[in-house]
C-alpha cells in the first residue's frame, strides 16, 4: 500500500458520498479540493482544504473551472467523481428537460471534466480517476429507465477509459454502490431501510475510495460492487 500523499478533486463534496470522502482524505493528510454547487454547505478550516463552486449541470462551467483547477493547484493527481442526483418514474412522467439533466450531471458532466483534466493527469506520475457508479448500472428497475441509463453509460466510460489509459499513469477505477443512507432520497418516494444492516453508509464509500487511492502504482481496481447485508427498500407514504 502506498502512503503518498495526493491532492484530490472531489466532487458534490457538500454532502453525503462526497462530503464524506472529502473528510476521510483530509484525516489522512491528504489535500482536498471540494467542489460543489454552494460551497457553502461544507467548509472546514483544514489547511488542507480548497473549496471551489462548480455547476455540473452547467456545461459551459467545466471547462473554464478546470483551468482555473489546474492554474490553482497544479499538484492534482486524482479525481473522486461524487456529484450525482436521482429521478425516478415511469419513462412518460419525464420531461425532456429533467432527462437532459440528469444525464448532464450524471454523466455528460463527469465525462467533460475528465477530457478537460487528462492531459495533464497522464502527466503525473501516479493518478487516478473514481467515479460513483450505482447499483442500477448492473441491473435496470422498473421505474429507474433514466437514472439507470445514465449509471450504465458511466459505467462503459469508465471501462473503456480504463482501457485507453492502460499505458499511462492515470489508473481508472469506478465503485458501484447499493442504497447509502445519505440525503440522496431526502425527494425521492422511496428511501432505504433503518435497521442496522439495510443500507450502507457514506463512510463505507469513503473506505472504498481510500483503499483505492492506497493501492501500489501497479495495481488498477477496476471496479468494485458494494451491497447493504439485508436489502430493504421502505416506500414513503
């Protein structure tokens, strides 16, 4: 295992999975640039902490954000993709819009960043790019066409982004979790159960990301599945 400290761009970094992964980092040293859409839903005053707005519904942002990234903080080595919201309903329930936008922050979005962000990744020389996949990119739901959709393509990107990074530093890795007690469901119909065992926890993503970024220069974790011990969906009335 390696113990080289990284500086790290986390995105959603204002709650939940990001928030989460944001903090373990920074208890182990390492420096961390949150990025969110109100950055000020998470601040700390950690010397190693950067906190920066990004839109990632926005397309016209990510481009100019990552100069500015990489203007700022040249030492950026890894990525933790964390931004992400549901929708959920039948297929007919949606509007073009609302499809278009949880496709751009699920997917179009982290896409963008990457392209904005490789060249200069593959420049370092140990790097890494996690994206937060789901459990819906290993098995479509009813009612989930979209969400799940967007989930299965990120999963694709990562796999072949996998692939075209094989001869460079950049080791891309993507975690597929099962349902996170996190306020990801706080507008959702359904959220998962609150016994102990019926869904996992930010933290339990944040061990994932470590264990990854610790990981020797000659080990890739391609992808790695996360399931709550018990399955329990509770619907709201």
């Amino acid at each position: 295992m390696s113990d080289l400290k990284r500086c790290v761009l986390v995105t959603g970094a204002s709650s939940g999975i990001g928030r989460a992964v944001a903090r373990r980092l920074l208890s182990l040293g390492h420096e961390v640039i949150g990025v969110s859409r109100d950055p000020q839903q998470f601040q700390t005053p950690h010397a190693g902490f950067y906190s920066m707005a990004l839109e990632m519904a926005d397309a016209d942002q990510i481009e100019a954000a990552a100069r500015h990234m990489l203007t700022d903080y040249p030492q950026l080595d890894a990525v933790v993709f964390a931004a992400g919201f549901g929708r959920f309903g039948s297929l007919e329930q949606f509007s073009n819009s609302q499809i278009q936008d949880l496709l751009q922050v699920n997917l179009i979005g982290q896409i963008q960043l990457s392209r904005a962000l490789l060249p200069h990744l593959k420049q370092q020389t140990h790097a890494n790019l996690i994206y937060l996949g789901s459990e819906a990119a290993l098995k479509g739901t009813r009612q989930g066409s979209v969400y799940c959709a967007s989930k299965f393509a990120l999963r694709g990107f990562s796999q072949a982004l996998r692939e075209e990074c094989g001869k460079s530093s950049v080791r891309v890795s993507l975690i597929n979790p099962g349902m996170v007690d996190t306020a990801f469901f706080e507008t959702l119909s359904f959220a998962p159960g609150q016994q102990s065992g019926q869904a996992l926890h930010a933290e339990d993503i944040a061990d994932t990301v470590q264990y990854i970024l610790q990981a020797g220069k000659h080990v890739v974790i391609d992808e790695v599945n996360l399931s709550p011990a018990s399955k329990v969906i509770d619907f709201k009335k």
